[in-house]
C-alpha cells in the first residue's frame, strides 16, 4: 500500500502504520525506505493502538482484519484513535457462498497456518456493520481475486460524534 501513499503524501500531515509481524515490519520498512516516504511503523497489534483517543482523520485496514485475533477489539481501537466523522476505510477479504465457502471450510485450518494466521471464513464486512460506534456510508463486495481469497469487500464507516 506504500507505493500509494506517494501519491497523496503532499496532501497529509503524517502517515503512521502497525504491523506486529516482524517479517512483514521488514517489508515495509524496505518500502518506506524505497520509496522515500515519511510513514512511521509501530509493531502493535491492532488490538492495542499505540496512539492517543481522537487522533485520526482516517484508518485504513487493508487485508489484515482476517489475521488479527480479537476483531471486535480492533474494531474498538480504530473508534478510539478516530475522531468523531472520521472515516474507518476498509479493503478485506471475506467468506464466499456456494462451493467456494466450502472450499474454503474445508481449506481453512491449514490456511491459517500457512498464510500467517488468516481466517478464511470470516464475515468481516456484517462484523464491522455491526459496530455501534460507526455509521455504514458505504459498502460494496467485490467478486475478485480467486478461492480460496474471494470475495472482497471495501467500504467505508464513519465514526459516530
């Protein structure tokens, strides 16, 4: 997601990020480096922010609410750090129907080991639906990538004053 980051960075004060494995720490650590960009990286988990109530204008998750283990407490750390109307912008991966949800049922435990603790099953998007602290401005799935990782959902909540 760096790479991205370049684009808007003349148009934000401070980008901060977390990443609790130390391997991925590293990756993006190299690509902050190569990219020349001002981002600090804290290794907390997204259970346990390391930042001050009403901090942030924006939280973006990308692909990692499947790997964090208390997803209602996470979700509670980003109303935290947000400000009232502050916007929480997600991009996950969820549970499919059909004979992909199966496939993934039946993928699931060795997945999880594999793939750095990834949850295949997850219903991220009605998890985060279900937050009281936020109002739904948009959601949308997504019927990308292939199965076992598939389907997607973005969106965005914003977080209630």
């Amino acid at each position: 997601m760096f790479p991205y980051v370049a684009a808007v960075e003349s148009e934000v004060t401070t980008f901060h990020a977390i990443e609790p494995d130390p391997h991925m720490r590293r990756q993006a650590e190299e690509q902050v480096r190569t990219h020349c960009l001002n981002v600090s990286i804290d290794d907390s988990p997204a259970e346990s922010l390391p930042y001050p109530d009403n901090t942030f204008d924006v939280v973006i998750a990308s692909m990692v609410f499947c790997t964090i283990p208390d997803v209602e407490t996470a979700l509670r750390e980003v109303s935290r750090v947000l400000k009232p109307g502050g916007e929480f912008r997600f991009f996950e991966h969820v549970a499919d129907d059909g004979w992909r949800g199966r496939l993934q049922t039946v993928l699931a435990p060795l997945w999880k080991r594999l793939a750095g603790g990834c949850h295949l099953t997850r219903q991220t998007a009605s998890r985060f639906a279900a937050e009281p602290a936020f109002d739904i401005v948009e959601v949308e799935r997504l019927h990308l990538g292939v199965p076992p990782i598939r389907p997607f959902v973005r969106g965005i909540l914003r977080k209630r004053a």
